[in-house]
C-alpha cells in the first residue's frame, strides 16, 4: 500500500473548556478567602476592574455595574430630607443617634495579644535564669532543636561537637532547661518526660517510676492482670498508677502556639434560625465587589481617536471583568440553592443534634436544584457552614448510610454519635465489647457488623474494652 499527504475537509463536534468556563469553574469551588486572594490578583492584571464602594440606595437594591447613569438626578417636588428630618429620631420612638460620631479613639482594649511559641517562652526563662555565658550559649543551642511537642531532637554528643564544648555541660545545661515551664520539656523520650514531671509534682512512688521505666508498653495496652502478676501487685495497684499516668501530659509543649499553626474557619455559609423558619446568608463579607472603571468607556464611545490595537485590548478586557463578576454572583447563586436543599434535607440535624443526621449523596441535591452532579461537588468542595449545632464542613452533610429496620437508611454520623453514648454509659467494672454493642444496636433496627462497630469505635478514639475496664 502506498503511502502519501492529502487535505481533507472534516467538520466534528468537539467539546472544549473555554477560558470563561473554566474560570467560573475555577471561582466555584474557591472559599471566601480563597476568592478574596483571586480577586485582588485579577485588580491587578485587568485594569478596567476596579473595587466598589458600598453605598446604601433608597430601595435596597444594589445597582449592576454601567457606564453612565441615564440622564441627571431630576429635582422633585415635596422632596424633603427625612433623614434630617427625623434626625432627633422622637417620632419614631428610638434614642437619639448623632449623624457623623466620631470615630472612637484606639486603646489598649482594641489590639489582641499574641501567644508566646514554646521557644520564646523557654528563652525567656534561659534568661531569667542565673548561668554563665557560656551555659546561656549552649541552652539557645538546646532550646532551638525543641521540636512542637517539646522534646529535644539532638543528643547530648551532637551539641557537644557542634559547639565545641565537653559534653558534661550540655547535660548540666539540659538539665536546667528541664526545670522550665511546662513540665516534661526538654526530655529526649516518652520515659524521660514522664520522670520529669513525675519528679516535679513531688511524687514519691517506686512502683510509678519503675512502670513508667520498663512497662509503659504493656500498660498503654491495658494489660493489667499481666503486669500485676510480674510486678507482684494486686490489680488495683496498676489501675492506681494508670489514673496517675493520666494526668501527665505526653507532649507539653503542644499547649503553645506556632508561627504556622491555622487558628479560626471563616464559614462560607451562615444558617440561622428566625421563629421556625433557617434563613440561609452567604457570607461574602470578606470578598471585594467589583465594578467596571468607567473611565475606558472614552476608548470604546471615541472609535476615532484610537487605534484597533487599543480597541481590541479594551474590548478583551471588558469581557474578561463582565464574565468575572457574573461568575462570583453565579457562584452566590449556587451556593445558596444548595445550602437551601441541604437545610430542607437537614432540618432535624439542626433542630435535634448529629443522632438524626439523615444519609445524603450528591445526586440528591443536584436533582432538586436542577443542576450537574459535579457542580454541586465544586460548590460543596472546601466549604464551611455556620449553623446552630456549630461549624461544619459542608461535606458533613453527605454521610453515607446503614441499611436498618424498615428499609431506612441511617448515617453513619448518627451511629458515631449513638456509639459514643453507649459507651459512656456502661459499667467501668464491666464494659461492651464490640459484639455487645453490635447486639444493643440491632435491638435499636440497625444491622451493623462487628468490623464496622470496630472501625468506628477507632475513628472516635474509644479504646477497646482491656483498656476501658477499672478494677
């Protein structure tokens, strides 16, 4: 067969992501803050947006961004100032309001303090205390290989060679530094921490320290009669020790904060509740309006007095500025109808707690708000809802669900919640296993295997039974 070139005419459909759609793609799944950061990067690339001032209008509607206002404010009759009028507010029954107070003046009151990290804390302690210079030296050394959670990440061998001093002092230096607030830092392990605080509390018990030195494994695991029987103890000499373990802290600097550390979750969604009735608000706060510079509208009106080049630029902009702003508000828009089906699937989450959290899919959703499957997964995607039972992410609210009595389904939200309970009231002296708490469930209409009560008795941190029984 002979091969050669040839042109061929071909017409196919195609399906192709213009840059618009996938900017609004983009500008869906972003969160509040998320949206501020675009924002302020595109004021910077397109020059015909510009932020907006926020001006109250007479009817409570918010104007779309134009050009030009059709013609003067015209001048009407019996068009009296009301505001000035009831400035003294006596008809309308309120306590007189100033128009213009002045700003009231910044205090002390006004700013909010910053933690301390554990190493600012720990060198302010280094000096305060009474060291030589070169003692002071190797603790900064010290104090900056202190890890989060408080325990030192170099040996005693390491610092003496890097800096170049006898090993005795560094041990004389991290011994001081093991003084310091909180308990337990500067320990090298699990062990030595627990000691330190021991030590520090003033707690004269062999039998803690020698747990705590040769069978912290076998405690933590709940062997109890184990260890009873090598150490030559009754039982309820172990359980002793094991409350006392309990009040130690295994990571004592974690109490302090970090440069890095993520302190607040600014909700994408409030729900509150008015009478009997959620009203939904989308809480856009934080995000910059936009409008269009009015001041490119002379390119485009005076074709005459500029080039293509220019009118084509301006023109591109224009329609990168319209289609941004109509994203954002098609963005407020999605939210909103899928914060309202999910409160209307919701409603007895919000009025009675997580135990009646219903199983939810994205498919549900998308059909009663009319819109793709995988939108309302962008729209879902890095969100957080305020509502009267706290802050949730937004994908909370799609918990899959358990097969009970009846053919209903039960979230597995629900089951945590119920889980937990069960637990907190058994009898200490005799806690469920997991079979147990499978049996109490069945009784409840749900059939749930062993392996699940298991996996999600580990998901809420519940011990197993060795480990919760008391003696």
């Amino acid at each position: 067969m002979r091969l050669g070139y040839g042109l061929n005419v071909e017409q196919t459909q195609k399906l192709i992501m213009t840059p618009e759609l996938r900017q609004a793609i983009t500008v869906l799944q972003l969160s509040s803050l998320e949206l501020s950061l675009y924002i302020e990067q595109q004021l910077q690339e397109n020059p015909l947006l510009e932020l907006r001032e926020e001006e109250a209008d007479g009817n409570g509607e918010e104007g779309e961004f134009e050009w030009e206002l059709e013609g003067e404010e015209e001048k009407r009759e019996y068009d009296l100032d009301w505001e000035e009028y009831f400035q003294d507010s006596s008809d309308l029954g309120f306590p007189r309001v100033e128009r213009d107070p002045e700003p009231p003046a910044h205090n002390y009151e006004s700013f909010l303090s910053q933690a301390p990290t554990l190493m600012e804390h720990l060198m302010f302690q280094l000096y305060l205390s009474k060291c030589s210079p070169e003692a002071r030296a190797i603790g900064e050394y010290l104090i900056g290989n202190i890890d989060e959670h408080g325990y030192l990440q170099t040996s005693v061998e390491e610092a003496a060679k890097q800096l170049a001093v006898h090993p005795r002092a560094v041990e004389e230096t991290l011994e001081l530094i093991q003084t310091f607030d909180p308990p337990g830092v500067g320990a090298r392990t699990l062990q030595e921490c627990l000691l330190i605080q021991v030590n520090q509390l003033g707690i004269k018990d062999p039998l803690l320290e020698r747990i705590i030195r040769y069978h912290l494994m076998d405690l933590a695991r709940g062997k109890f009669n184990r260890l009873a029987q090598q150490l030559n103890v009754p039982v309820q000499e172990i359980q002793r020790v094991a409350d006392i373990l309990k009040t130690l802290d295994p990571k004592p600097g974690r109490n302090f904060s970090t440069p890095h550390d993520v302190r607040y979750v600014v909700p994408d969604i409030v729900v509150e509740k008015v009478g009997d009735d959620y009203i939904i608000l989308i809480n856009d706060v934080s995000v910059p309006r936009l409008t269009i510079n009015p001041a490119y509208r002379a390119v485009l009106s005076q074709q005459e007095n500029y080039d293509s080049r220019t009118r084509r630029f301006v023109e591109s902009k224009l329609n990168a500025a319209a289609w941004l702003i109509r994203s954002i508000e098609q963005r407020r828009l999605t939210l909103y109808k899928v914060a309202s089906c999910v409160v209307q699937l919701q409603r007895d989450f919000l009025d009675h707690g997580v135990k009646y959290l219903k199983p939810l899919n994205l498919k549900q959703v998308a059909e009663m708000v009319g819109l793709h499957e995988s939108t309302v997964s962008r729209a879902t995607s890095n969100k957080y809802i305020q509502t009267p039972q706290g802050v949730f992410e937004m994908k909370y609210f799609f918990p899959t669900g358990i097969n009970s009595d009846g053919g209903n389904l039960t979230s597995a939200e629900s089951i945590k919640k119920m889980l937990q309970e069960i637990v907190a009231a058994e009898d200490p002296k005799e806690p469920l296993n997991d079979q147990k708490i499978v049996e109490i469930l069945y009784k409840q209409g749900i059939r749930i295997s062993r392996r699940t009560v298991a996996k999600y008795r580990g998901e809420l941190g519940i011990p197993p039974v060795q480990q919760r029984k008391r003696y």
